[in-house]
C-alpha cells in the first residue's frame, strides 16, 4: 500500500506546520476534520530531525483518541513513518511499560496526567494538547498537574475546535497552560475582573458573569500572535449538511404527566433564586421524561412513553439498511432502545473499525465518550438525536464524527427527535443560536418557572 507523503498535505495544513514550528508556543484552532493530527505530527517530525530542537514529545488525548486516532494516523503517512511512539494508557503496568520504551512521542489519556507528573520524571520537551477546551477548569486536577510541568516544556501546541464553547471564560486556562499567564493574565480573578461583570446573583453571590463590552475583541487580540483559527468550510470541499426535526407529540395523559413533574419540580425552587445547580436537575429530570423514562429514588426505570422509541423506529426502517449512528444521553435511553432494537454501542477499537467498514447497521454513540476525535465518517451518513445535551461543544463534535473531511456521502444528515411542548424545545433552541451553556440552561428553567 502506498502511503500518502507530506506533498498530500493541503496547503492550510502546511501553513499550520510552518507556524507551530515558527511559535514555540501555539494554539491551533481548527474545525473537527482539518487534520490538526498530522499538522501537529508532520512539525513533529520537523522540530525532531531536522533543527533539533525538541527530543522528547507529550501527547495528551481523550482516552479513545490517544488510543486508536493518534496511532491510526501515524501509520497513515509515509513521512511520519519513522517516528516512534508509545501509548501510556490502560492499567499502570502497562503505563509503565510505555514510558520504559523511551519513544520519540509518548501518547497518554487527560485522565493520567497527574499520575505522569507525580510519579515520573518529567523530561518532555514538548507538549501537545488535543482538545485544549478539555483544560478549560483550572481547578481541575488536570491541569494543576500540567502547571505545575509547564515551566520544563519547551514547545507546547494547544489543538481544539471549540476552544470557548461555554463563553470567554473558558480562555483563561487553556491560555495560562499554553504561555503560563502572558496574555491573559496569571490569575484567573484579575481576567474576570478585567474583562466581565456580575450577570446572575442574588445578593453578594455571583453565579455567572457576562463580558463587558469590550471584552471580545480585546482578548482575541491579546491571544492572535499565537493562535490561528480556521473553517472546514473555507478550506475544504464538504458534504452538505442537512439539519432536520422529528417532532412526536405526547398524547394528553403523557403530558399532563410532563407538565405535573414540572411543576412539582419547579416548586421546589420558586421561593429562591435559580442556581447552574438546581437548574441542571430541574432539566435533567424534564429531559429524561420527554425522552420517555424517568428514574425513581431506588434509581429504578419508570416508563412514561414510547414516543421516541417508535420515531426511531420509523428512521431506522424509512434508512432500508443504511447505517445509522444514534446519540444517546441517558442511561435508560440506551437500555431501552436496546431491548426494542438490534444495535451495538461503539466503545472499543473494534467498534469503530466494525462501524467504518459498514457492518453496524444501527450504532449508539455516547457525546461524552465519543464527541471528541473519533473518525467514524466511513460508515455512514446520517445521525440522530433521540437525547440531547446541553453542550454546545458535545453537540458540535459529535455531529462532526459524521460531518467532516474524508466523509464519501454528497450530503450529511442530522436528525432531531424532538418532544413537542417540552425542554428539548428550548435545548435545541440553545444550540442553534450557539447560546452559552450555562446561562441558556437557567433562562429556560426561569421560563419554566
């Protein structure tokens, strides 16, 4: 098999290679798809054999893509072939026998992080960070590991598609890991103070900010002269994209069920201000009812409805065997869609060749296990919500498993299935006008109240 050669790069790509080896400190913001894996391996390969400027090289990924994505595409190039590297996930043997083999390029999970620090000789000379959005908690224990490192590492790049999915706060740690505090600021309470004000609060505590009104612009200038950010679409041919609702309506007793759990629910809150807290289990509860199940205080299934169900059946059997990939967000809705039809969860390796080679008709995906890196475009099309979730950043990766560079389909179809008269309503509302997550979650239980 003749592999492709750096010449099969595009040429944003190779102007993405030449400015991570021009900044010893990078942040590349590129849409899911664009090939930031072997941008940042191909400028690897660069610092590594041609002006020696790095020996040692750190490669952070969620679980899945550190084991399957990065290794897949190392053995995909043929100018990447030389490079050796070793995968330090799985049980602590196994991480230790990893980091024995003295690779070029050591691949760890975000999960191990700490254990790499506080129980291993820091000697990485370089950092890369997929998915930097997923540094965005700087009291995570995550990233008080990497800090703490940060001063060792020589070169670092910071690799994401949604670096601010939640709002410009998220920026400050994603950027005091890269350039430890030069544009933004060593203190995250100096950057809130600089650059937003007090949203929601009820009296002396804050519980959401909101910029001001320079805020926007002042920070994107802060962070240009490291970072670049580019659109699929401004750069490569893609599929069309389609983005539709399947609408089932609850019949009367089904959602008066609804509206009793709502305001029983509701009233629990009335008498104070709405929290991010209250507000996440007012609209887990209602999201779980409009999917059709609920769970007890025993954590016991209780049915309520099979509206979605029987719309998932219609999808499935309107595809006539074309594969479907399913996106679920509850437990019950993964075990209930289970018990009515024949489908396979993607988790493992297996999963995800199985799937590409067209041998899942119906698959279910997770977001938060499988939003970020996973290519899974070859082996279907079209992907349907039966649950959704609040975040913009899950909701945007996972569609873009299906949506991206190398998808073989003329047109991409995402579909909806929607709860008329409930919160999926104003969750898919919050996600098309790409609100914040935060407060798009407590203006929709105000509105409830």
């Amino acid at each position: 098999m003749n592999l492709p050669d750096r010449t099969s790069l595009h040429d944003y790509q190779k102007f993405s290679v030449n400015f991570i080896e021009e900044h010893p400190c990078a942040a590349i913001l590129l849409d899911c798809g664009m090939g930031k894996s072997v941008i940042s391996l191909t400028a690897i390969a660069d610092l590594l054999f041609d002006s020696f400027e790095v020996h040692r090289i750190l490669i952070i990924a969620p679980l899945r893509v550190a084991r399957d994505s990065w290794p897949l595409e190392l053995s995909k190039w043929e100018h990447l072939k030389h490079l050796t590297f070793s995968v330090a996930v799985g049980t602590l043997a196994e991480r230790k026998a990893a980091l024995a083999r003295n690779a070029d390029i050591t691949i760890i999970n975000r999960e191990n992080v700490e254990w790499l620090v506080e129980n291993n000789d820091f000697d990485y000379d370089m950092v890369v960070i997929d998915e930097l959005s997923s540094f965005k908690n700087h009291s995570a224990k995550r990233f008080k590991a990497l800090q703490k490192v940060r001063p060792k590492v020589k070169r670092i790049v910071g690799l994401t598609g949604t670096p601010s999915s939640n709002g410009l706060m998220d920026l400050w740690s994603e950027f005091r890991l890269l350039d430890m505090g030069e544009r933004l600021g060593k203190f995250i309470t100096r950057y809130r103070e600089a650059f937003f004000m007090p949203d929601k609060r009820n009296g002396q505590q804050v519980f959401s900010y909101k910029p001001r009104p320079y805020a926007e612009e002042e920070i994107y200038r802060r962070i240009s002269d490291i970072t670049i950010s580019m659109k699929c679409t401004d750069h490569l041919k893609m599929p069309e994209l389609i983005s539709s609702q399947y609408e089932v309506m609850l019949s009367p007793d089904e959602h008066k069920q609804y509206e009793s759990l709502k305001t029983e629910l509701v009233l629990t809150v009335s008498d104070g201000e709405i929290t991010a807290a209250n507000a996440a289990a007012l609209t887990n509860k209602l999201s779980q009812l409009a999917n059709g199940a609920i769970y007890d205080d025993e954590k016991n299934i209780i049915e309520i409805h099979s509206r979605k169900l029987d719309a998932l059946e219609d999808i499935i059997e309107s595809a006539n065997g074309n594969p479907i990939l399913v996106a679920y967000w509850f437990k019950h809705d993964l075990e209930r869609i289970r018990k009515r039809f024949d489908v396979r969860e993607i988790k493992t390796s297996k999963d995800i060749t199985d799937w590409n080679a067209g041998k899942i008709p119906v698959a279910l995906i997770h977001p938060a296990s499988a939003g970020h890196g996973l290519n899974l475009q070859s082996g279907g099309s079209t992907l349907v919500w039966f649950g959704l979730t609040w975040s913009l950043e899950l909701y945007q990766q996972t569609n873009a498993r299906l949506w991206r560079q190398g998808q073989t389909a003329g047109t991409v179809v995402i579909q909806h299935i929607i709860a008329k008269g409930t919160i999926d309503e104003r969750v898919l509302k919050a996600l098309s006008k790409k609100e914040l997550t935060q407060n798009a979650l407590i203006d929709a239980v105000k509105a409830e109240v």
